[in-house]
C-alpha cells in the first residue's frame, strides 16, 4: 500500500497500482455523485414544483454555467499537475510556491470571470437562442448562479490541491456536506417560499460557498504540506505563475472552448421547443452520472501519473493507465447497461411531460452504447496531461469535441434537421478526441519515456 502522510497526504508513487487508484478516485467518484445530485436537485425541484417552461430555463442556462465553471475545473486540473509532481520528487519548498500562487491566482480568475459572466448573460443566451417563453426564468436564473462562479473558482482549486497531494477524501466530505445543504434550501426556497429559478439558484450558492469555508478552513489549519499561509498569497512566484499557466490555461480554455461548443448545440435542441430541452436537459444530467466514473479515474489518473513521472517511475505510470482503462470497461458494462433499460425511469424523476420524456429517452438510448470512447478519451487525456502536455490534450480535445462535432452537425443537419443528430453528435466528437489523443500517446508519449526508463537500466 502506498505510503499515507500521517496529515492526509497520499504517496502514489509506490504500493498496488490497482488499489491504489480505487482507493484514491472512489472519494472522487463519491464526491461526483454529490456534485451531480446537488446540481441535479435542482432541475428535478423545478422541474416538478414549477413546471416544464421552469425547468427549460434551468437548462437553457446550465452550458453557459458550465462555460464558466468548465473553465476552473480545467485550470485547477492543470495547475494541480505541477503540485502532484513537486510532491512525488519531494520538493516541498517549491510545492508550496506553487500551492500559494494557484490560490491567488484562482481568486483573480474567479472575480474576473464571475463579473463578466453576469454583465454578458442576456447576450449568451441569445446565443443559444433561448426562446422568448423561457428566456426570463432563464436569465434571471443564470445571474443569480453566476454570482457563486467565485465560489466555485476558489473550491476546485483547493479542492485540487488536496486531490494533487493525495488526499481524496476530504473533498468528498465536502462535497456531502454542501450536497445536504443545498437540498434544504432547495425546498425552503423554492417549495416554502415560492422563489422559483431564483431560490434554486440561491440554494447554490449558499452551498457553494459553504464547501470553500470547509477546503480552506483545512489548508489554513492542517500542518501537512499544503498547508496555506495568508501571508504568502500576496507574493505570487513569476516562476510558478508561468508554470501554472502552461498547465492550468490550455486545460481551461479547453474547457471552455468544449462548453461554447454546447453552447453551438444547444442551439439546434432549442429549435426543437421546450419538450426538447427539458427531455435533453434531463437526459443531460444522467450523462454526468454514467460518465462520473470515467471522469474521476480521469482526474485519478492525472494525479498518479504526475506524481510518479515526478519520481521518475514511468513504468509505473504506463501500468497506471492500463489498469485505469479495465476499471473503467467494467464500470461501464454493469452501470451503464442498467440505465439504458432503465432510461424511462431515469428521465421521470427529472420531468413528467410525456413529450419530454420521449425525448430524454431518445437521447439516452443514442448515447450509452458509445460511451466506451468516453472512457478512452478521459483516460488517455488526463494520462498525457499527467505527462505535463496540457496543450496538446487541448489541441486533441478541441479538433475532435468542437471541430468535428460542430462538422458533423452542420453535415447532418442540411441533410436532415432531425434531433436524432444532435443525440449522435456528442459520441462522435468524443471518438474523435480519443482516437487523437490516444494516436499522440502512442507516437510521442510512450516512446520517449520508455527510452528514458531504458537509460536509466
């Protein structure tokens, strides 16, 4: 077993690759599931209490959210690399160099971007072309969320500061904390007190905000070696900042650059009326639950390759991935078969309206059977990202997930304007990722390490 800091910190970089990386991603997993239901509490609280125009809102409004907070979870990600690697080459004065600037730095991000998200929102959802019945529920909703995109930046940066030293649970903890905490609030505001789109997004934000009180009461208190010193966060390190922004920005912008894509997308489910959104919206929300094992094995994988290129054991970064992959096949064939037999009910605990349900059943049953290049693509970008070659995962992501997808829709849908399209859309941007990806992987990635551990012998 992989040596355990006596403060929560997780050496990867020794013990049973397998157990290992179960251990370290199941709090990730876990946490996944609380950030998904609390999101998702949401959509099913409105979609029930108010109503299918409500919850068309609420869906309308979640990829230009997601456009905001894509963008931190990429830049944490990234910038969680470098913090993983000087922990595996046991550097802790430069893993606290680089601790302190990330921080700082995602608050300047986070402020900036919350701001503008809030001043641009009226003019996104036009993008999206978000129909004048929707529209607003929709953009008072989205203003209200965005204020919490601060919040948000500050937790996943923390968040991944602890993931990038190993510790995975805490998080988790977290996480159920703000998950229950939102739920209440939920049915206060919006079933007690009748504040609609407004008082779900309020439930957010308070449970938000409750997570960063929680990650950073943590790092201020904790003797480990992320430990945060307020001082310190006034003296960003150029070194670092450059460093974490050759990491952190390709990973964010990537992000972002995939969630304006939707924003493409949700175009085209828009024409189809508010059935349409509500059903794919839903539909949508059961993606995020199928696909949250292949994303925290993704992120465990970023971690545990990190840190052991860090101590230079490439073998045992290779063996990582390998083992990352049947984990994830074996996940997908019990969970993901039971959904889609199970879609229906899956798709009714959001909505109710049989119009929307067909539609959310539809896009479900076009999904699942592709999710096996989901898996690949997670996997082998977050593994090449662990490598330290955030701009090529971005370049990979970006040709398959925007260009050949937006391609593809434009294709399809002069050939036949059908929804169907759309549904088919998202497997084949992320087969067109992975096979990039896994091709530069393959060329570039391993040989070049497998000569390194040849040198080494």
């Amino acid at each position: 077993m992989a040596k355990k800091g006596k403060r929560g910190s997780r050496d990867l970089t020794q013990g049973n690759i397998a157990q290992e990386l179960i251990l370290f991603s199941l709090p990730i997993f876990a946490g996944q599931i609380f950030q998904n239901l609390y999101n998702s509490v949401d959509a099913i609280v409105v979609g029930r209490a108010i109503g299918t125009t409500a919850l068309a809102a609420v869906s309308s409004s979640a990829d230009i959210s997601m456009l905001l907070t894509g963008f931190f979870v990429g830049f944490s990600t990234g910038g969680g690399v470098l913090v993983s690697r000087y922990f595996g080459a046991k550097e802790p004065k430069n893993l606290e160099k680089a601790l302190h600037t990330l921080v700082s730095f995602g608050v300047i991000i986070g402020l900036t971007m919350a701001v503008l998200g809030i001043i641009l929102s009226p003019a996104l959802l036009r993008l999206v072309k978000c129909p004048d019945d929707v529209f607003p529920e929709a953009l008072a909703y989205l203003r209200v969320y965005l204020v919490g995109v601060l919040f948000t930046s500050i937790y996943n940066v923390g968040s991944r500061i602890l993931q990038a030293v190993g510790d995975s649970k805490r998080p988790f903890y977290y996480l159920v904390i703000a998950s229950v905490t939102n739920i209440v609030m939920d049915v206060l505001f919006v079933l007690v007190l009748k504040l609609g789109v407004i008082g779900a997004a309020l439930a957010t934000i308070i449970s938000q905000s409750l997570s960063v009180v929680l990650v950073y009461t943590r790092m201020l208190r904790t003797d480990d070696v992320y430990h945060l010193r307020p001082k310190k966060l006034l003296q960003m390190d150029g070194h670092m900042l450059r460093e974490i922004a050759m990491l952190g920005f390709p990973a964010a912008i990537q992000a972002s650059l995939i969630s304006i894509s939707n924003l493409f997308v949700q175009r085209y489910v828009n024409s189809f009326g508010s059935s349409a959104m509500a059903g794919i919206g839903a539909a949508k929300k059961i993606d995020r639950f199928v696909g949250m094992i292949a994303q925290s094995l993704g992120l465990a994988t970023t971690t545990f390759v990190s840190q052991n290129v860090g101590a230079k054991k490439y073998d045992r970064a290779f063996h990582g991935i390998r083992t990352a992959l049947v984990i994830c096949g074996v996940y997908l064939l019990t969970v993901g078969t039971a959904v889609f037999v199970l879609a229906e009910f899956f798709v009714n605990i959001f909505i109710s309206e049989e119009a929307a349900v067909a539609f959310g059943v539809d896009m479900v049953h076009w999904m699942l059977p592709f999710y096996f290049f989901q898996v690949l693509n997670s996997i082998f970008a977050n593994a090449v990202r662990g490598f330290g070659k955030s701009m090529v995962v971005m370049v990979c992501s970006v040709a398959g997930m925007i260009g050949c997808r937006q391609l593809f829709l434009i294709i399809a849908m002069k050939l036949n304007y059908s929804v169907t399209n759309v549904y088919i859309a998202f497997p084949f941007g992320w087969a067109c990722a992975a096979l990039l990806v896994m091709v530069y992987y393959f060329v570039k990635i391993r040989p070049k390490y497998s000569a390194e551990l040849k040198k080494d012998d």
